[in-house]
C-alpha cells in the first residue's frame, strides 16, 4: 500500500502540470483590453475627484510661501556676508 502512494505522487504532479499549462498558454488579449478602459476610468476620476488650482477658492498658503522663501534667502546672505 505504502508503493501505491509513492506512485501517487508523480501522477498528482502531472496531472497539476498538465493544469498549470493549460492555465499559462491562455489567450491574454482580453485582458490587455480589459485593463486598458480600467485605467481609463481610472484617470477620469482622478481627474474629477481633485480640482486643479485655478478651478478652486484662492488658497491661504500661496501668499505664505514668497515670504518664506525671502526670508530664507536673507538668512542665507546674512550668514554669508558676516562669515567672511
């Protein structure tokens, strides 16, 4: 009994090769197509999902942000100018 086991094994790993293969030599067009308009109707809601900046209210941190790159810069000459 113990022999008929051992034999059972390699028909088992036929029989899921003989599977797999099948499985692997599909045909794949479909899905190529399939994930195409996926994505399309991905980057359409994307797209209305998130208004642009020029579609919005105006924004608090646009004044900010001069500001602190001016400042910045200042700081910048200052330690500059003083170092040498």
């Amino acid at each position: 009994m113990a022999a008929l086991a051992w034999l059972l094994i390699p028909l088992f790993a036929v029989v899921g090769a003989a599977i797999w293969g099948s499985w692997a030599s599909r045909s794949k067009t479909i899905g190529d197509v399939a994930e195409l308009a996926g994505y399309a109707r991905f980057r359409d809601a994307m797209e209305r999902a998130h208004p642009t900046f020029s579609d919005s209210a105006p924004h608090a941190f646009s004044d900010s942000a001069p500001h602190e790159r001016e400042s910045a810069a200042a700081a910048t000459a200052v330690t500059s100018s003083s170092s040498g």
